[in-house]
C-alpha cells in the first residue's frame, strides 16, 4: 500500500524558493526500509510563516492539486502533515479525504495495552487501581474496554451522561464476569487511571497524560501522527510500540 503525504518542507531553503519560482514539482519518496508500507509526499513550496498568511481558498486549492497529482500515480490513501492538519482546521478548511485523527479509534483500541505497559513501568500495581472510562455517549468503545480491563482491575468506573444504557450493560456485564462497574454521571478525578474517550486521552496518576502511540516508522523527517498512519494499515505491528506521555493538559474543545 501507498500512503500520499501532503506536508510542508523539512526545512524551507532558497532551492525551494527557485523551484516555485519555476514551478518545479516538489516531491520525495519516503524509503523507510521497515515501513509496512510505501510513502509519497508531495511538499508544498512556502514557508509557514508564508503559509500561515495564506487564504484558506489558495491553500485549499494547492492541496487538491496535490491529491490530484498523487492520484495520477493510483494512490488513494492520503494524509496531512501534522502542522497542516493544525492550520487546515484554524483555516477551516474540510479534511475529510484526509486519515488524520483516524488514529482516534485505533489508540482507544490499544489502551488496555497502553494502560498494562505504562502501569509495568511505573510500578504500578494495576489490579489494586482504580480505573475509569469517561465515555459521554456510552459507545461501543466502552463496552469493548470493559471486557477488555474486567481482568486487569478489581474496580471498574463507567462514567457517561446516558446512565440508563450503561446501568443496563453493567448487570449483564456483572451475570457474565461477576465484576461490578460502578455506573456514575459525575467524574471522580481522584481515580488512578482515566481513560476519556471523548478526548482520545489516558491520564494515570494526577498529572500524567497519554494521547497517542509512537510506532517503529521511518518518516524520514516528516511529521505525521504514527496511529493515523497505523490507522490505514489492516494489522499494525505493535511489539515495538512507545508511547507518547507528557504532563500538561491540554484545554480540549
């Protein structure tokens, strides 16, 4: 399979500028030798303070001739930079051909995997913690890590506006693993670990925050979210998986 990435330059140099001065073409190949896959990237020839100046309709417009030209070479699968999917959306520019923040469902996926590795290397005795889902529509996600975490916890916590539903689950959950979830509308932030569905995002302990998997990609310098990447492919490898922690939070809209 291969991926057409749309980013800006690595590094924005005067051979770029002669080259759109001439309207050169500018293109790369990414040849990571251990990607499960093939990368194209077409880069846009303007720095980002240039870009960043921009009208959303020119930008726009330089995008799709991007996707047209990579089209021309069979590939449908299409991606975004990290720092243009940022000023696509503060441009309010539509991004829905584009696989950026597909990443979301396969992160939730990987949670319990996250949540086991991370409790491992921080000596943190996981069957003796408390555990959360904050989940605001009670989806399917929650129902899958509650089957997936009943074995890791003693102490499940389901937190969701739709508490009918939930409770509904939860006594079918309890006659199928004898393990009760306590149901709650309100968000106890005294637990040890949170998983917020609604926000993509783990937090363990008072100030540790979990948003997103590194994989064993080779981008070659370009910056692109790795579980949107992982997204598109149909079984990512995930024994060389790192993930990406920090200790600040994010004010989410």
């Amino acid at each position: 399979m291969t991926i057409g990435l749309i980013s800006e330059p690595k590094s924005y140099t005067r051979k770029l500028l002669i080259k759109r001065f001439l309207k050169i073409n500018v293109s790369d190949n990414i040849t990571g030798t251990l990607n499960p896959f093939d990368m194209y990237a077409e880069v846009l020839p303007f720095s980002n303070r240039y870009l960043e100046s921009m009208s959303a309709n020119r930008l726009n417009k330089l995008i799709n001739k991007k996707i047209h030209r990579l089209e021309k070479y069979g590939i449908t699968k299409f991606i975004l930079s990290d720092y243009l999917y940022k000023l696509c959306q503060a441009k309010d520019i539509t991004i829905s051909r584009f696989a950026n923040r597909c990443g979301k469902k396969l992160f939730l996926a990987i949670s319990p995997l996250c949540i086991r590795q991370t409790a491992k290397n921080h000596s943190i005795n996981l069957l003796r913690s408390s555990v959360c889902i904050s989940d605001t529509k009670m989806d399917r996600i929650s129902q899958y890590l509650l089957r997936e975490l009943c074995f890791d916890t003693k102490k499940l916590i389901l937190r969701t506006n739709n508490t009918d539903a939930a409770k509904n689950f939860c006594e079918r959950f309890y006659d199928e693993t004898g393990l009760w979830v306590e149901v709650s509308s309100v968000l106890n932030l005294n637990t040890d670990i949170l998983i917020d569905v609604d926000n993509c995002e783990i937090k363990i302990g008072r100030d540790l925050f979990i948003r997103d998997a590194r994989f064993d990609f080779d981008l070659c310098g370009y910056s692109v979210c790795h579980t949107d990447i992982a997204s598109l492919l149909a079984t990512p490898d995930l024994s060389h998986i790192q993930w990406v922690c920090g200790y600040e939070k994010l004010n989410h809209q």
